[in-house]
C-alpha cells in the first residue's frame, strides 16, 4: 500500500524523496507514481503525493531536468 506526503512550501522533488525514502535517487519513482505534477519544481504547500513502496535498489541516475 502506497503512502502519502504532503508538501510544505519549497519542497522539490529530490528533497521530498530524501524526506521519504532516505535518497534522493528516488525521486524517479515519485515523478512516476504523480505524473500529473511532472511540471512542478518547486511545490507549493499542501500538495499531496502518492509515495510507492520501494521494492528493489535503484541505481542513482540524473534527474529528467538534466538529460
């Protein structure tokens, strides 16, 4: 079962998934499980985000904003 995070003002997605999955590297699989939010740097408060379980190590790779 997937759980949820709630943003405060600032929050980007590389800070939200050290917060919640203790990596940034994570991020990729935030961006996937929002996609409706994949335009949003930087968020506003209150925004709630689906946080997948993570199931296997994923290799550290660049955001998309960097490709």
């Amino acid at each position: 079962m997937s759980k949820t995070y709630t943003t405060i003002q600032g929050d980007m997605w590389d800070l939200i998934a050290y917060k919640v999955y203790g990596n940034e590297s994570y991020m990729t699989n935030l961006l996937e499980a929002n996609e409706q939010y994949k335009d949003i740097s930087v968020f506003p408060a209150g925004v709630v985000l689906v946080c997948p379980e993570i199931t296997s190590q994923r290799s550290r790779i660049a955001p998309p904003w960097k490709g």
